[in-house]
C-alpha cells in the first residue's frame, strides 16, 4: 500500500514569524505528517519571508492595498492556497481580520495560536503586547496560550489545546510574552499542527 502524501500546509504570517520559526524547527520532529510547503504575507517586508527562504520553503506576498478590497486579498490568497493544494491553513502572527466568506470556505481547516487562556484576553483588540499588558494590570498569577480553530469571531473558534504560564514577579509585558511564547506557543503550536497533520493524512489513506 503507498503511503499517503503528507499534509501540506500553509502558514500566514504578517511580521517577524518567530511562531513560523517555531514550525519550521519542527518539522520531522514534531510535525512529522505534514509539511509546510507555502508561507504567504500580508507585508512585503516581513522578517517572516525570509525565515521561509532560508528553509527552502516558497513563500507569497498578498497586499490588500494593492488588490483594493478584502473580497480580492481573500481571492488572492484562495488562489494561492489551491495552486499548493493546500490542506490546512496556519496563522502565526497574521495580522488581518478574515471573513466569514473565508472562514467558512475552511471550515476546521485554519487554526491561529492566541496568547491567552482563551475565553479570557482574547476577542478584538488583544493581540500582541496588549494581551500580557491586560494580564498584568489584572493581577492574574497565571496565563498561558490557546490553539484554536479560526472563524469569523475574532479568537472565537473552538479550542484544540491549551498551555498554562505562571506570571513571575516584576514581569514586564514583554518578560512575559517570551515566556509565554517559549513555555507554550512554539510547544502547543506545532503540536495541534501535527494533530491535524495526521487527522488530514489518514483520511486520505
């Protein structure tokens, strides 16, 4: 019997791409039925292209500015998807709201790591610095990162896993996001990566 293809992913990416990094480092470790095999941005000058070119990994650049409006980024990217035959969508620091048009399309087929512990810090507005700023002026003793599925709810789609993060004393928004990034994104990340990897591939076999 052949054994079926890996699964191919895309990861989508706005900036610098350390959790696209994270990926990278674990493909053949963690992420052992899948692959990345296409990196797309929504900035031409994110560090997280050249992450994808130094791994060898194609990458695209789709700008909304250029294409005018939301439903022709979306095309863009949907033409890019189907070019790779993509079969599951990754969001590492992707920095733009996708529709329900969209989301939909990719039903359980996109997921995004959020600095968190979902339902708490998380919805429109908290990305980035603002979610371990907002941790912090809570008190809150720990906090962690959630994986879960995208759709058009911002951090509203249902949850894969979950890391718990102490919160040090004296911690700073930033201590706290490297840890949170080490401690639990570049670990839980890769981890429902290979989940679906795996899900996806064994339904092909």
């Amino acid at each position: 019997m052949v054994e079926p293809r890996k699964t191919r992913i895309a990861v989508l990416v706005s900036g610098g791409g350390t959790n696209l990094q994270a990926l990278i480092d674990a493909q053949g470790k963690v992420i052992t039925d899948g692959e990345i095999v296409l990196v797309i941005a929504n900035n031409s000058k994110a560090y997280a292209l050249e992450r994808a070119a130094n791994a060898g990994i194609d990458s695209a650049v789709v700008l909304k500015k250029e294409l005018g409006s939301q439903e022709a980024f979306e095309n863009a990217i949907i033409a890019k998807l189907e070019e790779y035959e993509i079969d599951f969508m990754i969001l590492a620091g992707f920095m733009t709201i996708l529709s329900e048009r969209f989301t939909s399309r990719y039903e359980e087929r996109i997921i995004n790591v959020h600095p968190s512990m979902i339902p708490k810090f998380c919805g429109e507005g908290f990305y980035g610095l603002k979610v371990h700023e907002a941790v912090l002026a809570a008190g809150e003793k720990m906090t962690g990162a959630t994986v879960h599925f995208v759709n058009e709810i911002p951090d509203g789609g249902a949850i894969i896993m979950q890391k718990e993060v102490a919160v040090e004393p004296g911690d700073t928004p930033e201590t706290l996001q490297r840890r949170v990034m080490e401690q639990a994104e570049w670990i839980i990340l890769p981890e429902a990566a290979q989940r679906l990897s795996e899900k996806f591939r064994k339904e092909r076999a």
